[in-house]
C-alpha cells in the first residue's frame, strides 16, 4: 500500500480503506494486492521460474492467467522490473538485505537468486 501511494499519505489511507472493505477481519496480503493491482511474489517467483527453465509454456499461461484475473500489464512490467532487481541485488550483495525494495526474502526467493 506504502509503495503504491508512493509517498502520498491521503493515497496511502484511501488505499488502506478500500482493503479493509475487502478484508475479512483484518487486512491481508492479498487484500492489498487487490486494491493497489500489484502482483504477488508468487506469482513473480512462478514466473522466473519458468523462464529460468525455459518452460515457454508455463510462463505463457502464467501471463495469460494474469491477463485474465484482470491485473494492469504496465503494473505487472513495473512489479517485474523491481523484482529483478531485487533478485541482481540480492545476489551480487546479499549482506544489503535491507536495501531490497519489493520482495520479501523467502526460501523461494533465494534459491531463484
């Protein structure tokens, strides 16, 4: 929400208001995802993999799920973007953790890097 208000403290609440319509008793990931268009690292950590692997396939109906689902494709280039740089960052500088801006670093992640 932080980084989609993009320092904008009226966006950042007016963002956080429509999660929590969203939101069951509290605000989840997913919830965020919804309103801001983002797309999960999951579904980024999905996606390198298969372009890791080559897998032509899986990453073409990967993208076309995410078509589907409704998501911004210029948000989805700019999620992707960050989220090789994090991945170049993390890997030739791993002790800069906290300079890392869109993932969080998981089991996943790491192996990916």
């Amino acid at each position: 929400i932080a980084r989609a208000a993009d320092g904008g403290m009226r966006d950042a609440l007016s963002l956080l208001d429509q999660a929590i319509s969203y939101s069951q008793d509290s605000v989840t990931v997913e919830d965020a995802l919804t309103v801001t268009g983002a797309v999960s690292q999951g579904f980024l950590n999905e996606l390198a993999k298969a372009i890791y692997e080559k897998d032509t396939v899986k990453g073409l109906q990967s993208l076309d799920e995410l078509l589907f689902s409704g998501k911004d494709p210029s948000r989805f280039i700019e999620d992707f973007i960050f989220f090789y740089r994090d991945m170049l960052l993390y890997k030739t500088a791993p002790n800069l953790e906290e300079s890392l801006e869109r993932v969080m670093l998981d089991d996943e992640f790491r192996d990916l890097a």
